[in-house]
C-alpha cells in the first residue's frame, strides 16, 4: 500500500510532499515525491489520560468512535470499572480492548478505592498491584490519588509506587492544588506527571520541578484555557487529555478538537503536534507509530492544520476509519454487574434540622473543586428540605453494594425547579448519587437506578428518562451513536428542569470524589478534602 500527501514531520519540524509506504502493517519507506495530493499526513492521535468508562461505553465501542477523529491510542486508567469489579474489571476492559484496532494502553489502578471514607464494590491492594505491573498489559501505575498517603509515607501507597519502579513503568499523578514542599515531595515519591493542575501558576512550578503537565479539556473539567500558554516554552514535557469524555462529547470530538484550538491562538503547530501525538508515546513506551521507517503504521489523513478534519485513519496499516465513517466492528461482550440493593422509601431522604445554617457544596461551572458555603436552611414539619428559591438542593448518595442508610447533603448551582437527577456514575466507587427538589422525586429517581441496576435518568412526576448501564452498572451495552442519543435526551430533560450547567451529570459524578477539595458526599457523609475528614451537616 501507498499514501502519498504533505507529510507531517514532528521531529525534524518540517512538511513535505512525499510518499508512504506499507507492507504487513509496518511503514517500510517515506520518500520525498513531488505530486499533486494536498491533504496531510501525520502521526495519530494520543489521548494521554483518559477513563474510558466515562464514555459510557466498554473499549471496543469507544473505538468505534474515537478513530473517527483521528485517535489511534490511549492512556486509560480503568479506575473506574476497579472500583466496582476489582481487578476482574481491570482484565475485562483489557480483553474487550483486544478486539479492535485501537491500541488502548491500560494503567493499574493505584487506589481502589479512592480513600477509606467511601464504599467501594472491591479493593486492590499492593499485591494486586504487583500482579497488576508484572503484566505486559499494563503500561504505568495508574493516578496516584491518595496524595495524602505519599506526604506521610503510608506504607502501602509506598509499596504500590515500588512494585510500579520495580516493573520500570511510570506512575501517574493526581495532586490538584498541591504546591511548595509538598509537590516536591510528592513528586521524589517518583510520581511523573499530572493531569489536575487548574491554574497557570499551579502548572508552572509542576513544570518547574520536572513533571510533566497534562492540559486536561473533558466534558466537566475543562483546564486548556488556563494552561494552553505554558505550551509554547513547555511543549517537550506537556500532552492533552480528556481524562472525562460523556459520548454525547466524544461524538463531537476528541484532541482533535484540542489540537484546533491551539492552532487558533498561533501557538507553533509541531509543539502542538509533539504534545498531541509524540510526547504520550515516549513517555509511556507506547506500542504507537510516529510516523518513521520500521515504525507500525498507525498514522492519519487530516484536510488542514488548522480544524485537523480527518479523512482516514490507519493503525497498523489498516483503514479503519473514512470521510466519517467507521470501519471498527461490533464485538459482543458480557455485561458484569453487583448492584446489590433494594428500592428505598421517601422516609429514607428525610433529614431533621433545627433551623440553623447548614454547610453546603458548591458546585463550580466545568471544575472538578467544589467550594464550601454556609446557608440557613429551610425546615418543613421539622425537616431540612430543598430550598427552590435559593437553589439549596438536597442531594443524596446511595451505597450500591448493600443496603445502608443514604448519606445526605445539599448543594448550589444545580438550578433545578422541578424533579430530580441521578446517577450511578459517581466517582470513584460508583454508588448513586441523586440531586432533587423534593425527598420524593430523589426517591423514584435513585428506584429507577436500581431497577435498571445502573444507569442515568432524569425524572418530574410520572415523566422519566432513563439511559441504562448494565455493564457494572457504569457502562451501556448499546454503540456510541445510541448512548450518545439517549444521553442528550436525558441530559435535555436535566436543563428544562431547570439546570443550567453545562454538563448536569458530568457534574452530579464528581460530587462524591472525594479526593477533589473542598466539600464533597460520598456514602458515608459529609466530607472536607481540605482536612480529609467528615462533617456535621449543620453548621451551629
């Protein structure tokens, strides 16, 4: 097979029209060759941190899609489906990822669960890491969440990063708004890169000490605005992520997308390009073509530098996506599941106060940090309620493993009037969490989460929408174009209620991390990242 087209040189940083080509899914040749071809030739695209579960969608559908946009590999930290299955979840996406073209590099994931304050469907310990890093299918030690426990030298975080260095594999970062001493120390731990930096000045010393710095543009957490800059002079040690992509978003776009944008504020398109496509993998020892005699032939045909429409996407030689159309084919696979509890009643969601200030949980518009603000609460027949006019909501989060008393709090800036949200997508152990205007639609709204044993949906009296996600209760069965549909209606339905946030659900999912400060509600309440303790509810 030969390509020929204006083909993109990262490393040398130069174009020209040439000619590739392919013998057994390998690049034999690269020749310069005058023709007529305009369109250009490049290494495809890397997305350097991304959980692929939060695409709703198991591996080989999320590639179904991905290739379209130019994507022909991942980081993906299968925290997710871990904290819900163990590693049995680990080796199940590994397996379906096996079955397309897409080259998918898994990480072990460093902390199931996140923190001992929640509940989570199984534990990996430092030996399941070290049965983890001792197979080739795991690339790195997946984001090292507990930064309190690398600070004060918690032996088995210790252990964990250990068997990582053991095997040579990288460990991946999580430190969001750590500076000073403490990152120097995190990062001595030998942890390598992070993804959760939200201010310039943050990232800037993170790069300072060495680390390498992930601009992170998701479908909640969107960072590229306020770390694009520190490209132009940090382009060797940066790369794009997503880290969160719903399929609604991911059929949109992926870094591609990111890529545009960095075009459009004239940064240089190699440093862009070293970013996007070479520096993941280098990094992370990817087994990923850039585009080099020898190298597999995992390349893309894009129209233009500057909107990166992509006209054909190869890996390993093969064509795997056209002109928006998908050639990845549909694999069967198993749907595991452990929802383990039963319907609960209105009286479940009752709360009694005495009439003083409570704390609340502010949301923040595309961050995953939420703020901490005290408001008076509105009591009714002795009960704390969801205050409508002040958009106070009550929010619950529902243990999904075993039947236990919902933890309760409330919450700003959802804007619901009317009805109810929930989800069992709730980072990182995956129980439901429910935002509503009235103790009884938060109740038929976590019911209908439990009858379909995952899922997201939107309920307003007998009016519901309901995407179910059978595939451990975080994942949906159906292809991209379908979830991607059924999560628009749904996420709709959310803003005529009266939501105003662009990502309602992207949002209500990391209400319950609790690793992301200040104030957060996992299953077993109340919760300040900031002193990495629980909370009363009422304030005096």
């Amino acid at each position: 097979m030969q390509i020929q087209g204006q083909i993109v040189d990262i490393e040398n940083k130069r174009i020209f029209a040439g000619e590739i080509t392919v013998e057994n899914g390998k690049i034999i040749s690269i020749i310069e060759k005058n023709h007529k071809v305009k369109s250009y030739i490049m290494p495809g695209f890397v997305d350097s941190h991304i959980h692929i579960e939060s695409s709703m969608l198991v591996p080989s559908e999320f590639a179904k899609i991905a290739v379209l946009h130019g994507t022909v590999a991942t980081i993906s930290d299968p925290h997710e489906i871990a904290n819900v299955l163990g590693t049995a979840g680990v080796y199940y996406m590994i397996e379906n990822s096996k079955k397309v073209p897409l080259k998918f590099h898994f990480g072990a994931p460093s902390c199931v669960p996140a923190t001992t304050f929640e509940s989570a469907g199984a534990v990996i310990d430092s030996e399941g890491i070290k049965e983890l890093m001792a197979s080739p299918d795991i690339y790195y030690l997946a984001e090292m969440m507990n930064y309190p426990g690398v600070l004060f030298d918690d032996e088995e975080v210790l252990k964990k990063i250990h068997w990582a260095k053991h095997f040579g594999k990288p460990v991946d970062g999580h430190a969001p708004g750590l500076r000073g001493e403490a990152i120097q120390k995190y990062i001595s731990a030998g942890i390598t890169t992070d993804h959760e930096c939200f201010t310039f000045e943050e990232a800037e010393e993170k790069l300072s000490l060495r680390m390498k710095v992930l601009i992170r543009e998701g479908s909640a957490a969107k960072n590229f605005e306020a770390l694009i800059d520190l490209l132009p002079e940090n382009y060797q040690n940066m790369m794009f992520c997503s880290d969160d992509k719903h399929p609604d978003d991911l059929i949109v776009g992926h870094i591609n997308l990111l890529c545009a944008r960095a075009v459009a504020k004239g940064i240089d398109i190699f440093k862009i390009l070293q970013a996007a496509c070479v520096n993941p993998a280098n990094h992370y020892k990817m087994n990923v073509g850039l585009l080099k005699e020898n190298d597999a032939a995992d390349f893309i045909v894009v129209e233009d530098l500057i909107d990166f429409n992509v006209k054909q996407t190869y890996i390993d030689g093969e064509l795997v996506a056209e002109n928006g159309e998908s050639f990845v084919k549909h694999i069967p696979f198993e749907t595991p599941n452990n929802f383990n509890i039963t319907s609960k009643k209105i009286s479940n969601f009752e709360v009694l106060g005495k009439g003083s200030k409570i704390r609340v949980i502010e949301a923040l518009e595309g961050q995953l940090i939420t703020n901490e603000i005290h408001h008076k609460s509105l009591i009714v027949d002795g009960k704390i309620v969801s205050d409508t006019e002040n958009d106070i909501l009550k929010m619950a989060v529902v243990n999904r493993y075993q039947n236990t008393k919902p933890a309760i709090a409330f919450i700003k800036n959802f804007g619901l009037k009317k009805g109810a949200i929930a989800s069992s997508v709730a980072h990182d152990c995956h129980n439901i969490v429910v935002v509503g205007t009235s103790d009884e639609e938060i109740c038929n709204a976590v019911n209908l989460i439990i009858e379909n044993r995952g899922g997201v949906c939107a309920v307003n009296g007998a009016e519901n929408k309901m995407l179910p996600l059978p595939v451990a209760g975080i994942m949906s069965d159906k292809n991209g174009w379908e979830t991607g549909k059924l999560y628009q209606e749904i996420d709709a339905m959310a803003k005529e209620l009266g939501s105003n946030l662009k990502a309602p659900f992207m949002t209500l999912s990391f209400m319950a991390l609790l690793v992301i400060p200040d104030l957060k509600l996992s299953d077993k309440g109340l919760f300040s990242g900031n002193t990495f303790s629980f909370v009363d509810l009422e304030v005096e």
